[in-house]
C-alpha cells in the first residue's frame, strides 16, 4: 500500500516539474510571440532610433493625410511634456517640423528619454525623421524647459489605405540608470 502512495507522489511530481518548466518555456517565448502578434495585426509601430538623411521626394500635392501628435509621461516622470501641434494635414513627400515641449520640474538635473510609437503600424516604416529628440537621452538642468523639433517625411510610397498616422511620444525618467 505504502508503495502505491510512493508512485502516485512521484508521478504527481514529474507531472509539476513538466508543468513549471513548461511555465518557463512559454514565459520565454512571450517576447518573440508578441513580436510576431504585433508584426501581424500592425499595432508594433516601431520607427528608427537614428536620423534619415535628407532624401529629395517628389511631393504627392494630390494627396492629403493627417498626422496626429500625443504626448505622454511615464508616471514616475516629473515633467511637463506636450506637443505645440496636435494634427495637422501633410503631403506625402514634403518635409514638415513639428516642435515638442519638456519640462523638468524638479529641483535636480534629470536626465529624460523618449520613446516613439506609430499608428497604424505598418505605416511606421514610410515615417522618416531627419531629426528628432528621441534619437538620444535628453538632459534637463532643474526647472529647465526645452523647445525640441522633430523634422520628418512620410514616404510617397505609403499605400493609399493610409489617411491617418498617430506619432506618440513616451517620456521616461532615466536619471537613476545614470
């Protein structure tokens, strides 16, 4: 009898360790999977860490789209963040500047990071930045404000489906990984 309770505790415990190490697996595999969720439904939009150089389009005058700007903070940011611009109508193949406000609003230097995003997606790859504050971490002395440009051009070649692009900024507070 007492062996029959040994096997059924040891099948019992095979059967947890297969289970955590399948936790493990699939805890692992969450960052490519979600990688491959976002390339599919369009919702990773992912623009470029670095600057584009000027590029002559053709401008499309016979086309209009809308680009949107929003802003916001990471909540452990003390800051003031806001876009002078919140939408505004573009031709594909033109280069617009749109500026960017940011505030320290501490009484310490901080040292600040943006992170962009683009909606619908796939539209993030006809987005090219010439010049941008995410490109790199921003330093503010305290109390300082800072006036930031962004200059970009949405490719000519971005399919018709596309009317409306979202650019939205995310400012984090990188003081204490200095």
């Amino acid at each position: 009898m007492s062996e029959n309770v040994e096997q059924k505790n040891t099948k019992l415990v095979r059967k947890l360790v297969f289970i955590v190490l399948g936790m493990f697996g699939f805890g692992y595999a969450l960052v490519p999977i979600y990688d491959v969720f976002c390339d599919i439904t369009g919702i990773n939009g992912k623009t470029d860490t670095e600057a584009v150089t000027d590029v002559k389009y053709e401008v499309d005058l016979g086309r209009e789209m809308t680009i949107e700007f929003i802003t916001s903070l990471n909540e452990a940011a003390p800051m003031v963040f806001r876009t002078k611009t919140k939408k505004m109508k573009i031709h594909p193949g033109q280069y617009y500047t749109v500026n960017f406000y940011a505030e320290n609003k501490t009484d310490k230097k901080m040292v600040a990071r943006a992170i962009p995003s683009v909606t619908p997606g796939p539209a993030a790859e006809y987005l090219k930045k010439t010049e941008c504050f995410c490109f790199s971490e921003q330093t503010f002395e305290p109390k300082e404000g800072k006036t930031m440009p962004v200059r970009f051009v949405i490719d000519p070649e971005i399919p018709s489906r596309y009317k409306t692009i979202t650019l939205a900024y995310t400012f984090f507070d990188n003081t204490a990984q200095r």
